[in-house]
C-alpha cells in the first residue's frame, strides 16, 4: 500500500510541474531511508533534531523530478 501511494504522489507531483522536492527522516530510521532510496532520492545532508528529551540527528533527502 505505501509504495502505490508514494507513486501516486511522485506522478501527482510530476503532473503539476513540480520539480524538486526535500523530505526529512530521523537520522536512526534506515528503514524509510532504503524505501526513499529506491525511488531515486539522494542525502542531501544531516542536520540536528532535538526534543526536549532526545538530541537525533536528522537526514534531508531531495529528488528532482
């Protein structure tokens, strides 16, 4: 189900002329990041993401449409 979505989203977005798009996953979350990956995103960079409890480290992935 995630990935006909996801590919409704690529192709929607495609359609109406976007052009690049970012998204952010927790730097410990490597499942997201393979699913990502195997749609052609890339990293980007890391950056910080703090809660008040936990300092995590965020990874900001982009893919050009």
């Amino acid at each position: 189900m995630s990935q006909q979505f996801f590919q409704y989203i690529l192709r929607f977005l495609h359609e109406k002329n976007y052009k690049f798009i970012y998204l952010e996953v927790l730097n410990n979350n490597i499942r997201a990041q393979k699913f990502y990956k195997k749609y052609h995103f890339e990293h980007a960079l890391e950056t910080s993401y703090a809660t008040d409890l936990y300092d995590l480290g965020m990874i900001v992935m982009t893919l050009t449409l």
